[in-house]
C-alpha cells in the first residue's frame, strides 16, 4: 500500500496566483486532515474532513478551502497565495478513534514569493 | 481546551548518551498521548502511543515514555541515542470527548553529535 501521498513535492507560486495540493490516501480511512508546519511552530491544523462530503474547519483555515468528493482524496486550494502562506503542508488520515494514529503524507514545500 | 506543552525545542546530546524529550500537557478530560518522530525531509510516523493500562509505553527502537497523570507529563526516554535518532519528535494529545482532532507540540529538534 502506498499510504497517504501527496503532489506535488516542491511548488514556488508568485502572490496572487492559486493552486491545489492533492492529497489520496489508500487505507480507506474516513478522517482526513491537512496541517501546516512553520519553523519552531510545531504542526497547525487548516482543515479536516470525517467522511466524504464532510468538512470542517481547523486552527488557521484562512485563505484556503477543501473539499472531500471520495474517501481517498483530500485536495487543498489555496486560492490567491500570500508569502504568509509560505510553509511545509502534511497531509494525513486516520480511523478516526481517538485511540488511533494518524497517518502523514510526505508533505509539500511551498514558498509564495 | 487540551493544549501541549515541549519545554525544550533543541537537544544537542552526544552520542550513547541518555536523552530525555519533555513534554507537558493540560486537558480537563481523559487524555491519549502519543510522541511522533520526523526524520528530515519526511512525514511524521508514529514513536509510540498511551491509552490505558501500564503508564510505561515503549517503542521498538528503544525510546520509552511515562505517563504520569499527577504530574500531566509525558516525557520521551532513551537511555543511549544513535546517530540515527537525529529528527524532531513531537508530542502529541487527544482528548477521550473528540475523536476528530489531536493537539500537536511545537517540537523538540534532537541532534546527536558523534
């Protein structure tokens, strides 16, 4: 089983522009998540999802959006890129009982400049 | 609200020495605990986890951590480090009420010197 992944690996995006960052995961698990992760910040939560059609939001949602069509994917938009937005994204998924892990993706590198 | 707590966000320790990652959370409810490693360029991966029983968890690499409820402490352990254990570890909660999210620390970046 592949897990979770994530493309793409590295992006650089000029302010204003948007993009999608994908995320599938393989383990038929019903929560997802996406997480930025800043120098010395540890891991902020934007979004998370408990099932397909589901939703809701994080920690730090501002400037971005989600959306869950299936199980396996878990795509992240941001729609007009600020250089605040500069961080490294994780996506993961898990079972979604408390007792359980989570699952993390490769994560993607992005710097807005 | 359960928030997470890492007192040090470096530890520089030599190689085969012993090391101790602290970690302190609060939470008014029953709580999970886990520690997560992130070797560089890559994804978090569970170290090892707390749910009930023995207070005393251990991972298969060596690392162990003890629950201590009195103290709300979660402390990482691993009486001699490898070169191989240069990462940054995170501790982690979650509430026995919300099965939806885990609070993550700010990280302890641990660096091994030969």
């Amino acid at each position: 089983n592949a897990g979770v992944t994530q493309t793409p690996k590295f992006r650089i995006l000029k302010i204003g522009q948007s993009m999608t960052l994908q995320c599938t995961q393989d383990m038929n698990h019903n929560y997802m998540y996406w997480y930025r992760q800043d120098p010395g910040m540890g891991l902020k939560l934007i979004y998370y999802s408990v099932g397909a059609g589901i939703t809701d939001k994080g920690e730090v949602p501002n400037g971005y959006n989600v959306s869950r069509s299936t199980t396996e994917d878990f795509p992240l938009r941001l729609e007009l890129a600020a250089p605040s937005q500069t961080s490294v994204y994780f996506c993961a998924s898990s079972t979604g009982t408390v007792r359980g892990e989570q699952y993390f993706g490769p994560g993607t590198r992005l710097t807005v400049t | 609200a359960q928030s997470v707590t890492q007192l040090d966000s470096q530890v520089p320790v030599f190689e085969e020495a012993p090391v101790e990652l602290r970690c302190n959370y609060s939470s008014s409810v029953s709580v999970y605990l886990f520690w997560y490693v992130q070797y560089p360029n890559q994804g978090l991966q569970l170290l090892l986890k707390y749910l009930s029983g023995s207070t005393l968890v251990e991972s298969i690499n060596g690392f162990e951590a003890e629950f201590n409820k009195s103290q709300t402490s979660f402390h990482l352990r691993k009486p001699s480090v490898h070169i191989s254990d240069t990462a940054e570890y995170f501790c982690a909660v979650s509430e026995g009420s919300s099965a939806s999210k885990i609070i993550f620390g700010s990280g302890t970046r641990l660096s091994i010197r030969p």
